[in-house]
C-alpha cells in the first residue's frame, strides 16, 4: 500500500494505460480521480476501481480545456479533501 492515503488525478483514465494506472494506484491504496472525454468508459474505469475496493470518483473533460482542469482538480478537493499525484 505504498500509496495509503494519497490522492490522484490521471488523465485519459478510460481505458489503455491510463485505466491500467487508475487500477494500479487504487491497489496501492490511493483515492483516484479518473478523467476521460469518454463518459461511458471512464464510468467503467470508476466501477473497476470500486468493485476492486478501492475510491473514485470520475470527472469528463480534456486536459486542453482550462474548465475541465479545474473540474477535475476541484473534484478531488472536494471529495478526497486533497491532491497528492497529477
């Protein structure tokens, strides 16, 4: 659990290496804040994590909107009380 109490945000969280990140920090203990411009498949990212025990929380957006950054950001402040990894 080397990431116990920490809180991540990861990008392109919808599948490929990105899912595969949100799954591997959840294992490790974090709190992860998933983000996709493909609701359905970062939905999916978030029940992978929940079913595996683990806490998430899914934003839809791109990184190339300032908007949707500070959606994402604000999501785990508000959930998690933090941020720890980007």
């Amino acid at each position: 659990m080397r990431l116990k109490d920490k809180v991540a945000l990861i990008t392109g969280a919808g599948g490929g290496i990105g899912r595969a990140v949100a799954l591997r920090f959840s294992k490790e203990g974090a709190s992860v804040v998933v983000s996709d411009m493909d609701e359905a498949s970062v939905n999916e990212t978030v029940k992978a994590v929940v079913d595996g025990g683990g806490k998430a929380v899914a934003v839809v957006g791109s990184v190339t909107a300032r908007d949707d950054v500070q959606k994402m950001v604000d999501a785990a402040t508000s959930n998690f009380g933090k941020l720890d990894i980007l």
